[in-house]
C-alpha cells in the first residue's frame, strides 16, 4: 500500500486530466488517500493556484474516515510533535496541475492562505526550483 501512496504522489494513477482550474480553491483544504488507500486520508492545503501549478501544503496528520471538517488547529506541521497518527510534513510543494489530479484529493472546507504559508511559495517561484517531483 505504500508503494500505491507513493506512486500517487508521483502521479502514477488516477486521471490524467486536470480537475477544471476554477475548481481548486486557494486556502482549501482537501484530503487525499493516505497510505492505507482505502481507509485514510492525508490533509493538504492549497496555498496558490497558476494556470498550471498548485502549490500544496501536505500536513502530517492522518485521518482515518473522510472527515467532514478540519481543525487547522489539530494539524502537525513540525515532526518534533510527531506522533503515531503523522506523516512527515512536505511544507510547500510545487505540483504540476495534471500531476496534482491524480492525487485524487476531495475538498473538505474553506479556509485562508496566510502570509507566512506563502513564504514557501515564493521561493519556489523565485528561485526558479523544478516542480516537486522535478517533472515539468
């Protein structure tokens, strides 16, 4: 099942088409299949939207139904409170938008992106880093 979550994450199932652009919403949170395909699920965050690229935040916790809301409050974003329930933070990642639709995330609520999330975004676009996981 791990090698399923990875793959997911390099975009190696699911649709090959991206989701319509006006439907990512920036400062929502979604949820993808965890490592346990069917039976958890992986908050993540969108912290900006290009034509073709999202930014993501992917949070450590772990849920293990699809949960109907999320409490910002209850998300690790730091592994020194690491715990059983966690995986480790991918902070801001810069995922191609046909990539991103294979992940399979489902929206979960609206939220903000806050100054200091989009910190990390920047230095994607400044310094001019390949997309995660450096396909273009």
């Amino acid at each position: 099942m791990l090698k399923k979550f990875i793959g997911c994450l390099l975009g190696e199932a699911g649709s090959e088409s991206p989701p319509p652009y006006g439907q990512l919403s920036v400062g929502g949170f979604y949820v993808m299949p965890g490592i346990d395909i069917e039976t958890s699920y992986v908050p993540l965050k969108i912290l900006k939207l290009d034509e073709d690229t999202v930014y993501v935040r992917i949070f450590y916790w772990i849920y293990r139904s699809l949960p109907s809301d999320i409490d910002e409050l209850t998300l690790y974003l730091t592994s020194a409170d690491a715990c059983e329930e966690v995986l480790p933070n991918m902070g801001c990642l810069r995922v191609p938008i046909r990539m991103f639709a294979t992940w399979e995330a489902r929206f979960v609520q609206q939220s903000s992106a806050f100054p200091w999330e989009l910190e990390g975004c920047e230095t994607w676009v400044t310094a001019n880093y390949p997309f995660f996981p450096h396909v273009a």
